[in-house]
C-alpha cells in the first residue's frame, strides 16, 4: 500500500495593474511512502469430540449440533480479530501502530519525519489553568489540520486522567453542574464523557491479553489522546485481500472466513483471515495528554 504525501502551498493573492502577469502557484512538494499490510490468520478445528456426547447449551436431553458448535467458535474468533482491529487501530491513532504481539509495525512519526506533540495538564497541582491546557490542545490540532477539516475535538482519557481532570479545583464545579449535554452527575453514571472548554473528554478503559500473553491498556495509565472529529482521510484503515487464489486482485474486505472438511471425514477447518493496517496520515494531529503529577 502506497501513500502519497504532499502539502500545497497556501498564501494570499495581491491585486496588480490590469494587464501585468499573473502570479504564479507554488509546486506542491510530494512524496511516496510505501507500507506492507500485515497478515493476520486464525484458525480454530471442530472434532467429533466436540460434538459426541455433549449436550446443547441450556438443554440437557439434546446433542449440540454441529451448526451450533460451528457458530459459537466463528463469532468467537471474529471477535478475535474485532478486538485485534481495535487495539490496532487504537495505537495508529496515538501514532505507533502494533500487531496482536504488541510488536511496532509502524511508528508513523518516523515514517513521516515528523515529532509527537505532548501537553501536560500537571492536574496535581491546584493552580494549574486547565482551561489554558485545554486551548493549548486546542491550538496544536488546529495548526496541525494542514489543509485537513475538523468538526470539533475528541479525547480519549485513561480512568486515573479522567479522574485527576474531574475533581481538580478549576473543573470539578463545571463537572458537578454541567447540564448543557443532559448530564445529572448527581444521580446519573456520567463518567463517559465531559465536555470542557472545547474538548469532549471520555473515559477509555479498552484492554486486552496479547498474543504473548500479557495483558496490555490500550491507554497507558494517566494518559490520553486528543484528536480532530470529522476528517476527511487524515484516519482510515486499508484491506487488503485474503491470501486465496480466488481473492487476488480484489477489494479487500474486513474479514474472511471458510471452512473445509477434512478428506476422510474427521474434522472440519475453520481458517480466518484478514490483511488490514490503521494509518494516522497526520501523526501530529493526535496530540498526546498526560499528567506529569
């Protein structure tokens, strides 16, 4: 997969006498950078002895039919890859974009020469101006859009973020009476999202168990994101086709799924696949959120 890069030149046009040449645009300056989607296959089996003898789910005096052993291990394994697509797709967003392992595929501010931006709300101290943090935010995005379009801001917050930014001195009454949005915090579980001078904030909790086995948070603890709403391309997921003779040369889709019975008749195959790659085109319009205190 090829991505082309390149920033038009945008300035103001002066007037001259009637007659006189024209001004004349600037070249774009442009750029190829190429990525490998990865592949990412999973199989699971079903065997007689999964079926011989156990009873169906909720019903004790019936077999389990091979139908529904065959759609319980396929919805579990395309929640696999959902999960998987998240948690990639989670790290594209902050920048660095991993595979199940937790391996870096790609680190997209190296791959673009560019550097992180990082804010620090330092909501350990009671002086600090949140607000001024949060414009500071505001601002990064804003001068990083090059060209792109936005609706409005987003941020994705860890739980200890969301909690030091709720019960600061500077915020915890715009929390406690805020109603613009509906939001009753007095009664009401409205610990999803607060939008604060500009900024939606929301609590993140995604996590998952790698491949290796450790469990890892999609946002490490006392840290955020803060991103653009309403792009055009800056975010988007590339597929590419399953590694199948009769899928070559055609639009990748999500996910691929089949099954194939074993030639004598004792098991049946269940192959998954799916060949996709998160790319953040504008690293720096993720700004990354923490709090040093």
């Amino acid at each position: 997969m090829v991505i082309e890069q390149y920033q038009g030149v945008l300035s103001l046009l002066p007037s001259v006498p009637l007659g006189a040449p024209a001004t004349v645009g600037t070249r774009e300056g442009r750029s190829m950078r190429s990525f490998a989607l990865p592949w990412i296959p999973h199989d699971d089996v079903i065997l007689p002895s999964d079926i011989q003898g156990q009873p169906a789910l909720g019903v004790s005096d019936a077999a389990d039919p091979l139908v529904e052993v065959m759609s319980r291990k396929l919805q579990l394994m395309r929640r696999k890859h959902a999960q998987t697509r998240e948690y990639m797709e989670m790290n594209a967003l902050r920048g660095i974009v991993k595979d199940g392992a937790g391996t870096t595929l790609y680190n997209y501010f190296t791959e673009f020469g560019l550097t992180q931006i990082s804010v620090d709300f330092v909501l350990g101290t009671a002086g600090t101006n949140v607000q001024g943090k949060v414009r500071d935010t505001l601002r990064a995005v804003e001068d990083n859009l090059l060209g792109e379009s936005m609706v409005r801001a987003h941020a994705l917050v860890s739980p200890e973020f969301f909690d030091k930014l709720i019960s600061h001195p500077k915020t915890e009454d715009a929390y406690k009476f805020y109603s613009a949005t509906g939001g009753q915090p007095l009664r009401e579980d409205v610990r999803r999202a607060f939008p604060f001078a500009g900024i939606l904030f929301e609590e993140y909790t995604g996590s998952a168990t790698l491949s290796t086995g450790t469990a890892e948070r999609f946002l490490p603890a006392g840290e955020g994101v803060a991103f653009p709403i309403g792009t055009f391309d800056t975010f988007t997921t590339y597929g590419g086709p399953a590694n199948l003779l009769e899928a070559a040369n055609t639009i990748g889709l999500p996910l691929y799924a089949r099954q194939h019975l074993d030639e004598k008749g004792r098991w049946i195959d269940l192959m998954t696949e799916a060949s996709i790659l998160p790319v953040n085109k504008r690293p720096r319009l993720a700004i990354r959120l923490f709090t040093s205190n």
